[in-house]
C-alpha cells in the first residue's frame, strides 16, 4: 500500500510540474521564439498579412457602388448607393460615359480607402521588430494599386533596414490578392460602350461567352439600368448604374 501510495504522489507531482512548465511555455513561446530566431515572419510577410484583408474590404465596398468609396452621383437601389458610369438625364438619348478611365479611378479609389491602413502596418512592423531587439530604420514612401487579371497588387516605395546580428535591407515590399475585379471591370466597360452607342446592352451575350458570369440588368422606372456581375465561382461581384436612351413614364419602348 506504501509502495502504490508513493507512486501516485510521483504521478500528481510530475503533472502538475508538466502543467506548470506547459503554462510557462505557452506564456513565454513568442519570446522563446525572438531569441531563438524561430520566428520566421519576415516583413514582406508581415506586411501581407497585415493589409490583405483592409485591401479585400475596400474592394468589395468600392466595387458594390459603382467603382467609388463615396458616390456622387448615384442611385439608390435597395439600401445600396450605386454610381451611374453612363448618364443622360434626358429623353431619348444616349447617356455619356461618366468613368472614361474607370479601372485607374479604381485604383485610386482603393489606395485612398487603404491609405491609413498602410501607414499602420508599416508603424506596426517597426515596433514588432524594436520589440524583437532590432535596430529599425524605417523609410515611408509613395504606393500604388494596380488592378490585374485574377489579382490586386498593392506596391510600396517603402524601404527597412533592421540590424541586429546582421544587417537586412528590403527596399521595397507589395501586397497581391487573388481577385478577378479586372475581368469584372473590362466587362463593365464594354457594356458601358454598348450603352453610350445603342442605349441598351444584350446581358446574354456576355453569359453566352463567359460561362462563370452572372449579368443580372434590372430596369428602374426612371430609366435607370442597375447591372449586377457575379462571377459564379467565387461570387464576386461589380455593379453600377446607368441612364441611356430613357423614355418618358407611359411611352412604351
């Protein structure tokens, strides 16, 4: 009995010991992990995974309103502000492309949604690698968003020094996010045209042609034209508005 009662003390006693350094360990790993250089983020990484989403975010909300973060000349459709890319308010004509340069007025938009996001990652990254014992010299300049097939690449003109063992120089970082917007934008153009030229487009066509696209055209009573892309696969989306060879209430087309 003696024997058996002394190996369940030693069984307690080694838990708890094994509970206590499991605790300390997990309270001490992201130190453990600086000092034994078992962290393996590095600053282009961490700079990825610090804007991906804010990026992601401004996407959507800008490519749900007609390509801009704050519409000025809109529709109101459901609780959704939606910006008129082709407009005339009269009678009988064709609208006129307000976007000309619609995938550039994107990219801006977009930069200008991200643009206090940008400047807290790269603060962050400096303080994340001062607190790992680096001398941190930080660099802030200009960046650009460029829309390209199946992607969104954000890149900085931003540069970092870190020394500590070593000296590390990254001159440059970027930021790219799987995304098929710039599929989604050409399309809209294209309608954009048909509408400018012959006041209406033909959403089937481009189904016909694009197998993965959804064009859903829903008329409004006013004359306005909301058109909804979806990419079926992934369910994006790009919608907006337009206003082209409108017919006053009661004249039937």
């Amino acid at each position: 009995m003696r024997e058996k009662r002394g190996q369940v003390t030693i069984f307690i006693i080694t838990a708890l010991v094994l509970v206590v350094v499991a605790i300390l360990f997990f309270l001490l790993y992201p130190q453990i992990k600086s000092t034994l250089g078992l962290d393996t983020k590095n600053p282009n990484q961490f700079i990825q995974d610090c804007l991906e989403e804010n990026i992601e975010i401004a996407k959507e909300k800008i490519a749900l309103q007609g390509g801009s973060a704050n519409p000025e000349h809109d529709f109101l459709y459901g609780n959704e502000k939606i910006e008129y890319l082709c407009y005339n308010e009269e009678y009988y004509q064709m609208c006129i492309v307000q976007q000309p340069l619609l995938k550039r007025h994107i990219e801006e938009e977009i930069k200008k949604e991200i643009s206090e996001d940008v400047q807290t990652c790269f603060d962050d990254l400096a303080s994340d690698f001062e607190r790992r014992g680096y001398d941190v010299s930080l660099n802030k300049g200009d960046f650009e968003i460029e829309l390209l097939p199946e992607r969104i690449v954000a890149k900085f003109d931003t540069s970092l020094t870190l020394k500590k063992d070593a000296k590390e120089e990254y001159k440059s970082f970027s930021v790219i996010v799987n995304d098929n917007l710039y599929e989604l934008i050409s399309i809209a153009n294209s309608i954009i045209s048909m509408e400018a030229k012959y006041g209406d487009s033909e959403s089937t066509v481009y189904m016909n042609y694009y197998h993965d696209l959804k064009v859903d055209k829903q008329k409004q009573s006013d004359g306005t034209t909301i058109y909804i892309l979806t990419d079926r696969n992934t369910d994006d989306k790009f919608q907006f508005a337009t206003r082209s060879l409108a017919w006053p209430p009661g004249y039937a087309i």
